[in-house]
C-alpha cells in the first residue's frame, strides 16, 4: 500500500503488518495523489507543487520529475499496461506522459 500526506512525503506500508517500509521525500508541497505501475517497480506521485515525479519502488529513488502542468496535480494514474501516466490538475488540463521517458505526449482541456 502506498499513501502521500500533506506531510509532503510518499509512505510505502507492508499490508500484512500494517507497519511502514519506507518513506521517501522529494516533493516540496502535499502530495494529492499516487499510483503504482502494473509491474510494482514504480510509483508515481501528483503533488501541490504541480509537477509529477516517479520512483523507483525497489529503491525509494526519485527516477524523475515530470513538469507541465501549471497548477497543482491532483491525480494520477498509470495505464494498465504500464506505458503512460495519466494526470489532472487544478490548471484544467489531463496529461498524457510516457513513463519511460517522461515526455508529456498530449494535452486534454476544457475540464
């Protein structure tokens, strides 16, 4: 399970043990919203600071950070199979992102 807070950080917890794995930092404000890919190896994470970043779940490392959006991130999602991510922000706008590279591929409006 994993959870962002206003707190600003992203908590990986253990379901079983209800007890925190980990925590990693890297947002300077809330983070709204998180998702993990398919796979398990990444999470993905929305934050009042309107950028995107996506971390390597294994190592807690920040792989990057997605910039675009012009307001806050409220929510993300990655597609089921794995390929993009998928956010909403307060700037009306849905973007498209490939994962791997982080390259915003397209821009919905009028939300």
């Amino acid at each position: 399970v994993v959870s962002g807070s206003t707190d600003k950080t992203i908590k990986v917890w253990h379901l079983e043990t209800g007890k925190e794995e980990r925590a990693l930092s890297g947002h300077p404000a809330e983070v709204n919203s998180v998702a993990i890919a398919p796979d398990g190896s990444r999470i993905v994470s929305g934050s009042d600071d309107s950028t995107i970043k996506v971390w390597n779940l294994e190592t807690g490392r920040e792989e990057r950070a997605l910039t675009g959006h012009t307001g806050p991130v409220n929510s993300v999602a990655v597609t089921p199979d794995g390929t993009r991510i998928i956010s909403g922000s307060r700037d009306k706008t849905i973007k498209v992102w490939n994962l791997e590279t982080g390259r915003e591929e397209r821009a919905l409006t009028g939300h």
